[in-house]
C-alpha cells in the first residue's frame, strides 16, 4: 500500500484478528438483506416469471432511523441523517513522520509560504488476520473538511467516528470484504465494528477511527499531518516540508483523483444520489418489458458476461419476483431489495422517466445488474461468486442463487 508505508513500521497493533461470527448474517455491503434462515434451502425450485404492469404510484419508503442499528442490532443513540453543506479542502499533501510532530516543527509548517490549511493525525497500522490496514485516527470534527464534499456533507460517516467506530476505505472494504457492522479483533486493542466505507482518497489510508479508539490500538500520535496547499505548489511546498520533518519524513501528493472522489457507499445513507438523467422511453436503460423474464434478460445487458439467470435467481431469493417488496426487518426496500445507502448509490433509472425508484422493477433490477458488475459479475467463475456474495455476505446465500440461476438456464434453454 504505497503512500503511508512507514505507518506500518511505526504503529503495528500486536496480535492477529478475526471476524466475529455470532451474528451470520450480519451487516453486508451489497443491496439485501435477507436472514441466513431465509436462504437455507439451497435446493428450491425455480418460480414462474409473473407479468409486469407499470405502476400507478409506488409506495413511500418508511422514515428512516439510524442504519448502524438496523444492521447491526446493536443499540446507539440516535443522531441526525440529514446531509449538511461542509465547505471542504481535501489535502493536496500528507506528511508521516519517523516520529511525532513536535509543536515547535508545526508551527513552521504552518507559516510556510503557500500553505493555507494544517491538520493533524495519529496513525499506525492494525493487524487483521493476514492483512494490515494503516489507519488515521482524526477528530471528526476537525477532519470533516479534509474528506472529499460528498463524504463530508454524511452525517453518520462522522456520528460513526464520535461512536468509536471504524470507517474503512471503500477500496479496502471491497479488497478485503469487510463485513459492513461486523466487529473484528484487533489483538491487545478494542474490537473495531466496521459502520461504513466510504472514498476519502487517501494514498495509503485504509481507514478512520476516533482519537481515542486510535490511543487504545496504540497508533502513534501526531505522526501525520494533512496539508493543505494551491495545487501547482504542492511539489515544491512538500520539499520543503520534507527537510523540515527529516530524515526519513515521507510526503505523499494527493492526486485529482482522490480531490473527486465518488459519493460514499456506507450503511448509512450516504450524501448523493447517483441517478442517470431522464431519458425518452425511446432511449431508456431496459424499458417497460411485459414480465420479469424480459426484464432480467434486458438487463443483464447492462453488464456484459452476466447471464440474465442470475438476476432472475436474486430476484426470486429477494422477494419472489416482486411478490414481497420489504421494508425487510433491516430496510431493504423494493423487488431486489436494496438497502436506501447502496440504492443511492447504484440505483439507475431503467424506463426512461426521470426518475430512480427502488420500488420500481424496471430500476430495481438493472440497478442490480449494475451493482454486481462494479463487484466484477460480468467476468464469472470466482469474479461471480464474490459479486454475489457482495450482494448478500452468505457463502449458503452463493450457492443457493447459483444453483437456481442453473435451474434456470436448464429450464429456460
């Protein structure tokens, strides 16, 4: 992980980690959430396609509460989901030092021409399992403005932090697949119960916490500072920086790339919503097919390689073809029953009518196939297996889906 290499010297939690199992179908990072006992049968046949019929209206989705608790099942005082304007300055540059930064260094830093804006992190490296994650561990407060305008405007993002909670990297999440509110060992530390991912755009930073969870790992205080600095300066100004923090001081330039960062997918609602444009029906994503058949067929089109057997599977373990929409116990809303915060995210307006329902089948399910071809559907063998799985963290709820997106393609040949 390059970037914040030298964190993993400087601040190695001891012991190893695992994930805690007591809750199996636990807090997943994909649309659904349906109990493992409801996917237990992995032998059921396949059901009939029933015929679809534009609806009149679609129903309101219900009030929303706090997630982390509905996923989780764990208790946590409520806070406020309403997104708020934060004027944000993500970092053009991160500093890590071979030791903590001493006030006098950054007073310095600070009257340093072209440098607008400072903060500081403690930081050090966890073990989990077989991997080590560098984490920062910021006041949310103070940190909020660094983060990309999407993930700061996220109220829970931050309420997760103040919780003592763990806010992973998106791309760590995925590469790792961290259960979304599962709790994981971290040797002589606390348990850290992941409450969201989201794209901070941190070369090297695999995650948040809060100060003082960072204190209880051991991570090492002052050891990175957040820069901020007018883009065509950042070379020269991270030079200098450099010399000031010494030998063996790494800089770290924070690319465009982690400045436009895409909105959060956390398991709570993140800020944006990511919606195609209205469109002509003419022009639409999949249409207003006549039955769920022609739906999953047409919208396995969206991610090329995906067979239309595995849409038609999802949508038969979710919610029977349309047949029981949710809320779920956890919020999953809709006939593939997606979770509102990945919905924002994934969700697509399949018919042309301006608009990105999670009610609607004709969104509903090419949102699906999109979401599993961002988790690498389309490649199939174990590029599928780990889509689906992202979908629902059930290796019973895999096989039960790939069994009758097979009884499907026999039955359909």
């Amino acid at each position: 992980m390059a970037g914040l290499a030298l964190l993993i010297v400087l601040g190695v939690a001891a012991g190893g980690a695992f994930l805690i199992t007591r809750d199996p179908a636990g807090a997943r990072a994909g649309a659904v959430r349906t109990p493992l006992a409801e996917v237990s049968d992995l032998t059921a046949p396949v059901t009939p396609f029933p015929v679809l019929t534009p609806p009149a209206s679609t129903p309101a989705p219900p009030a929303p509460s706090t997630p982390a608790a509905a996923v989780s099942g764990r208790a946590t005082p409520a806070v406020s989901t309403v997104p708020v304007k934060v004027a944000a300055t993500p970092p053009r540059l991160i500093a890590v030092a071979r030791k903590p930064v001493t006030e006098a260094a950054l007073g310095r830093l600070r009257a340093m021409k072209y440098v607008t804006k400072v903060a500081v992190a403690d930081g050090g490296a966890v073990r989990f399992s077989t991997a080590t994650l560098n984490l920062l561990a910021v006041d949310p407060a103070e940190f909020r403005p660094w983060a990309p305008k999407a993930v700061a405007e996220e109220p829970e993002v931050w309420n997760a932090l103040a919780r003592g909670e763990f806010i992973a990297e998106s791309k760590t999440a995925g590469r790792y697949m961290l259960q979304l509110g599962g709790e994981y060992e971290t040797g002589a530390g606390p348990r850290l119960r992941v409450a969201a991912s989201a794209p901070f755009g941190l070369p090297g930073v695999d995650g948040l916490v809060g100060k003082d969870v960072g204190r209880a790992l051991g991570l090492v205080p002052g050891v990175a500072v957040l820069v901020h600095t007018p883009a065509g300066k950042a070379a020269a100004v991270g030079a200098r920086i450099k010399r000031l923090l010494g030998a063996g001081a790494q800089i770290v330039v924070v690319g465009a790339a982690g400045r436009k960062a895409a909105s959060p997918v956390p398991v709570p609602a993140p800020s944006t919503v990511q919606t195609t444009p209205a469109a002509q029906p003419a022009t639409s994503l999949v249409g207003r097919p006549g039955s769920y058949l022609e739906l999953y067929q047409i919208s396995a089109r969206v991610c090329p390689g995906l067979s239309w057997t595995v849409l038609a599977a999802i949508g038969q373990v979710e919610s029977g073809h349309g047949r029981n929409n949710g809320p779920s116990s956890a919020g999953a809303l809709g006939p593939m029953q997606f979770m509102p915060a990945t919905w924002k995210a994934y969700g697509v307006d399949g018919d042309g009518d301006g608009k990105s329902d999670i009610w609607s089948p004709y969104d509903a399910v090419p949102s699906a196939a999109r979401y599993l071809c961002a988790n690498g559907a389309g490649q199939g063998g174990t590029k599928l297996r780990s889509a689906v799985y992202r979908y629902n963290h059930s290796w019973d709820y895999v096989n039960k889906v790939l069994g009758i997106a097979d009884a499907y393609a026999r039955a359909y040949a």
